[in-house]
C-alpha cells in the first residue's frame, strides 16, 4: 500500500477514534516466561500521550484489497523507503548514516519472542553498549504484549541495562502474528501493545517496530520448514507504517531485514547460528545511530 493511502486511511481513523475514543479492551493470555537473569517491568503507570482505542479502531477500519498473505513463492509488496539489501543500514528518513554512535538512550529493552533473544545473544551486545540494551525474548510471546495483564510483563529480564533498567527510555517492539492476514487484524494488535507500553513506561521516549528476519526479497521459501514463517505478510509492514504515522516522532520502523538466503533457515522463523551472527551485526550497526 502506497504512503498516500497510508496517510488517507490514518487520517480518517484518527477523526473516527479522536471523537469516538473508549476504555482499551483488556486480551487474555497464558504464556510461559524464559528462565532468564533479571528484574521484572515496574507497575502500571500514567502517560499524557493519545491513547489510540484498539476495538474502535479495528471496528472502523476496512482493509484494502490485496491485504492477505502473499502466494508461495512471491514477491510480498514490500513499502521501498526501506527495502534494500541485506545488512544496509538506513536512518529514519530513509539516508544512508555514517553518524556517530547515539548515547542519549539510557536504557533499550527489546521486547519479543525467542527468535529476537537468539540475535540478541549472538554478539548483539558486542557492537552496541551491553550497559545500555536489555532483552525479554520468550517463548511464544507473539503478541501477548497486547494484554496489560500478560504474565509477559513480569518476565525476567536479560541482561538488564546498567541503570534505569525498570524503566527504559526506549522499547525495540517484535510482535508476531502467523495467523492474521489482514491491517484490520493487524492494527490493533499494535495498538494495543504500543499503548500498554505507553502506559507502564511513561518514561519511554521512542518505540522501534521491527519484524522476525524474512527471506531473501521477502519471498517465501518454499521447502523450508515450516515456511509459512519465512516471510512477512504485506498486511504486517502497512500496519507498521501505519503506527508510525499515528505515533510522529514516537514510533519508528526498522529497516526490513533479510536472511541471505533460505538455506539460513532451520524452523522457520528461527535461523541458524552464523545467519543470527550476521543478523546480530546488522542490526546493531543499525542502532548505534538510530
């Protein structure tokens, strides 16, 4: 979906939500936490920023032809402004950086599932400033994030951040969703997790959406295991695009990162050891000035 429409479609929720706004409705879940060293998030918290409600919003929306998965072996159309290359790094108006590593960020926690604590641990914290980054990677988060009262926010915490680690000043948000296929399924499911965030981390400065690792172009790999997982759905990138125009100067898109090819994965999206070094660099390239 072009930009235009992006801005078309926000613009008109934001008219339907800014007048129609209710209490955010509570998901429920029962996950099960990664045994990690760490301390846990603090209490719920307030924040005078917009709260956006989920169900309203997901009520009002109707999703654009072609929002559903991509057919095996296809090309997902993909938003360019951040479609390049594996391993290119892009600031967030789309330039190359050559910029000097960023220190204004006291704590980074990276909140996500499994998959985003195997990057993290494979050198991540070698390139950018380990007293700075923290993560909660678990098992079958999803997008558990969504419910406020999720055992998730409570999880152990690795490799907490030197100082300020119950309240971080920036959160790196990987949400995961293999069933949905639509924006109107995906929207809220941001929406909800953003805010939830918004509300226990008043002290949160910037939030960065980034997606699992997909294949090469954003193709399907066919044969893969498990390869339904090996891309991201077209649906998945315009919702993000989507929170960045609703959240200006809070919410951020990470590059869309590729593996090099198909053979780096194992169960899908999972990757192996010398893709998620690779991975580990890439994005840590990324972060030291974004």
């Amino acid at each position: 979906m072009k930009h235009a429409q992006h801005r078309f479609h926000v613009g008109l929720f934001a008219i339907v939500l800014l007048f129609g706004c209710s209490d955010a409705l509570d998901h429920g879940g029962s996950p099960s936490g990664r045994p990690d060293a760490g301390g846990s998030p603090p209490p719920s918290g307030t924040n005078d920023a917009t709260t956006i409600d989920a169900p309203s919003l997901q009520d009002a929306f109707t999703p654009a032809v072609g929002d559903g998965a991509a057919e095996a072996g296809t090309a997902v159309d993909a938003d360019a402004s951040f479609a390049d290359a594996p391993g290119t790094v892009r600031d967030d108006a789309g330039a190359s950086s050559d910029a000097a590593p960023r220190t204004d960020f006291v704590c980074s926690w990276v909140l996500g599932i499994h998959t985003t604590y195997e990057w993290f641990s494979a050198g991540f914290e070698k390139v950018v400033d380990d007293a700075r980054w923290q993560v909660s990677g678990i098992e079958m988060a999803q997008f558990e994030w969504k419910d406020p009262n999720s055992p998730f926010w409570a999880s152990p915490i690795t490799s907490p951040c030197a100082t300020n680690s119950k309240t971080p000043d920036r959160i790196v948000f990987c949400g995961v969703d293999t069933a949905s296929t639509t924006v109107a399924q995906f929207l809220p499911e941001y929406v909800a997790s953003i805010n939830n965030i918004k509300t226990k981390f008043p002290s949160v400065k910037r939030i960065d959406i980034m997606t699992t690792a997909r294949g090469p172009g954003n193709m399907e790999c066919i044969g893969a295991n498990r390869s339904s997982s090996s891309y991201i759905k077209a649906a998945q990138d315009q919702a993000i695009a989507m929170m960045v125009d609703m959240f200006p100067g809070f919410v951020y898109a990470t590059p869309k990162w590729e593996v090099m090819s198909c053979s780096d994965f194992t169960l899908c999206p999972h990757i192996t050891a010398a893709a998620n070094q690779t991975l580990a660099k890439t994005i840590g390239d990324y972060f030291l000035t974004h």
